[in-house]
C-alpha cells in the first residue's frame, strides 16, 4: 500500500473510529431516560436500583483488563468489532427484562459490553493517531459526548411517545447500522498481533500504573462535579434548581468544546505541555468553586475546570497505548479499568464525607489532586510520537 492510499485509508479509520465512539456514547445515554421507567416497571427501590447500577460498572471493570488481552491476541479491530456488535443489542436485553433476577444478570453483561468496547475504540484510535501522525483521542471522546447527549435527548422523546420498548428498539436500530458501516473502515492495530498463545495478565512496567494513577486523579473531579456540582449549588447558596443545573451544564460544554480542539493544542505543544496546563487550569477551576462567593462564580469556577479536564484522559489513554515498553498490550485495558473505577466508587465516597463536611472542602481536596496531576504530567511523554511506536 503506497503512503497516499495509506493515509487515506487511516482518514477512514479516524471517522470509523469517532462512529464508535459516538454509538458507544448513545447507548449509554440512550440507557438513561430508562431508568425511571426501569423503576417502576420492575417496582423496585432506589437502592435496589442503586445496587443493580453498581452492578453495570462491574461488569464493565471486570471486561476491560480482558479487552486488553483480546486486542492483544486478535487486534483492536476484530475485538471492536465483536463488543460493539454486540453491545448494540445490549439495552433492547434490558428493556425485555422480566424481573429484577434477569436485570442484574443483563446490566452486568451491558457493563461489560461498553466497558470491553470503550477499550477497544480507545486502542483503535492510538492506532488512527500513529498512522496519521497526530492527535485524534479528544475529538474522539467528543464524539462520545456528542452521542450521550443525542441518546439522552432523542431517548426522552422517544419513551414519551413511543413507549420504552419501541425505543429501544429504535435506539438498536441505529446502533447496529453505525456498527456495521462503520466497521469496514476501521484500520488495523499499530503494533503487530502475535500467532503465539498468549496469556492473560497485568503490565509489569511501573510507568503504566502511575499513568492509570493520572486517569484516575483526572476523572474522580469529572464524576463529583456530574454528580454533586448540582447540590453544592443548591445547598451552598440556595439557589433554585434552574441555577444549580447550570453547574454541570457549564461543565459539559466548555469540556466538548475544548474535546474537539484539543487534538490540534496536543499536536502543536505536545502531550506534556498540553497536560500540564491543563491540570492547572483544572485546578484552578476546582479551587475557584470550592471558595466561590456567590452561584455564578462557582458555575463559572466549573466551566473552566471542565475546559481544564477535557484533554487530561484522553492524553493518559493515548500514553497507555502508545508506551513502547508495554509489549502485553495490557496497558490501555489497565490504565482504562483504573480510571474508570474513580468514576464509578469516588462520588459515594464524596456524597458520605459531603454530608459531613459539606461539599466545598471537597472541592477544594480535588484541586489538590490535580496539582498531584501536573506534578506527573511528564508521563504523558509516550502519548507524543516521537515517543511511541512507529507507524507502519
């Protein structure tokens, strides 16, 4: 294949890519305005609901160290390919759930499915920016943001006048056609996938468990602000529930704005620099809402932690999988699982020490971490290619 069709050919594969990411992102939001229904359908508690809730990112937790061994052995297309064709039929199972035995056993299986995908389209795309020679990681996890938001919104309209079931199988319907025309374009993994038998298993480079330590730093203050901004808002200054939800609102757009432009400020001023700054940009958002004066500071205050944080996961994602001492492959799988466990046990852990210290000292613990960040921004080095493998 010659450099020009090559490069052709990875184009393809970086909207191929970014497709993935945004179903990924719709069936996850479009999973959302189920939930209510999902309550009273099954006529179960919160906390049942709580506990099956937990039970999806179990599930997706314990598949992603296994996406790194499969991406391993077959390569991040045919493994993209198998958990995304799947995963696409995986809310149509929850919606068909006749009770709430099933629905623990499908929400796992669901968890599973997005965890084992997310991995997979993330190992992809480090394969698009190696061939490419550039950035592609934050525009694509603004895909994912772009797909939440439509699943949410479209799913919300949908269950209203079209039942719950109908729009799941609408919600189906459109993951499987994005899977299925998207897949012929996907580009193959950077690093060559070996005949031999390998063995399931954990990285043993140190470097790539700090950089799992920088994912999980950067996305615990991404989930407190998702699910606490709202109420600190609320409770702190007493505004009414219209100025509160501004909080994350704030947070989400200034984060898919600055998603989708952060491939090119990474490209330009390196994976380092582009993380440091950003840590403390970050940090500065945090502390600012931490100590804000009124409600429209500290929404403020988090409209620039969330132009902070946008680039700062997908960075540590594009270290993991471009580090070229990380031979097993195990390292994206295990930097992701890491991060993604920040996500999903720090915001109980904020909600039991919020309820008695309240939610500003939190905030202001969070902007510590992200100093912690900057600190160990220089691992980030393996995302710049210089640093990483080759493209073939």
């Amino acid at each position: 294949m010659n450099p020009t069709t090559d490069k052709s050919a990875a184009e393809r594969g970086r909207w191929a890519v970014a497709a993935f990411f945004f179903t990924n992102g719709f069936l996850v939001g479009s999973w959302a305005p189920q939930i209510p229904v999902f309550l009273t359908r099954l006529q179960i508690t919160e906390f049942t609901l709580g506990l099956l809730i937990v039970g999806f990112g179990i599930g997706a937790l314990v598949a992603m160290p296994w996406c790194g061994w499969l991406i391993h052995r077959y390569g991040s297309r045919a493994a993209l390919r198998g958990f995304a064709i799947v995963c696409a039929f995986g809310l149509l199972g929850i919606a068909l759930v006749p009770n709430v035995w099933v629905a623990a056993i499908m929400l796992v299986l669901f968890g599973g499915l997005v965890g084992g995908m997310d991995v997979a389209m993330n190992s992809n795309a480090v394969a698009v920016e190696g061939r490419l020679r550039r950035a592609v990681m934050s525009s694509s996890h603004g895909f994912w943001s772009l797909g939440g938001f439509a699943g949410g919104a479209s799913g919300s309209l949908a269950i209203q006048h079209f039942g719950h079931l109908n729009h799941a199988i609408f919600a189906t319907v459109i993951a499987v056609v994005l899977v299925l025309v998207a897949s012929r374009y996907l580009i193959t993994n950077q690093k060559p996938v070996t005949d031999k038998p390998t063995k399931f298993g954990f990285p043993r480079i140190p470097a790539i468990y700090l950089t799992g330590i920088v994912a999980l730093f950067s996305m615990v203050p991404e989930g407190a602000v998702l699910d606490w901004a709202a109420i600190y808002i609320r409770q702190e200054f007493g505004s009414e529930i219209a100025v509160a939800g501004f909080a994350f609102a704030a947070f989400s757009a200034t984060m898919a704005i600055m998603r989708f432009a952060g491939d090119g400020v990474r490209t330009r001023f390196g994976a380092v620099a582009t993380m440091r700054v950003s840590s403390l940009v970050a940090a500065s958002g945090m502390l600012l809402a931490g100590v804000a004066p009124t409600d429209w500071t500290a929404i403020a205050a988090f409209a620039l932690c969330g132009f902070g944080i946008a680039n700062m996961v997908p960075i540590a994602f594009s270290a993991a999988g471009n580090h070229r001492e990380d031979l097993s492959g195990a390292g994206l799988s295990t930097v992701t699982a890491m991060g993604y466990s920040g996500s999903l046990a720090a915001p109980s852990v904020i909600g039991f020490i919020g309820e008695h210290t309240g939610f500003a000292p939190i905030f202001i613990a969070l902007a510590v971490l992200l100093c912690v960040v900057f600190l160990m921004a220089g691992l980030a080095r393996a995302a710049d290619f210089e640093a990483g493998q080759p493209a073939e």
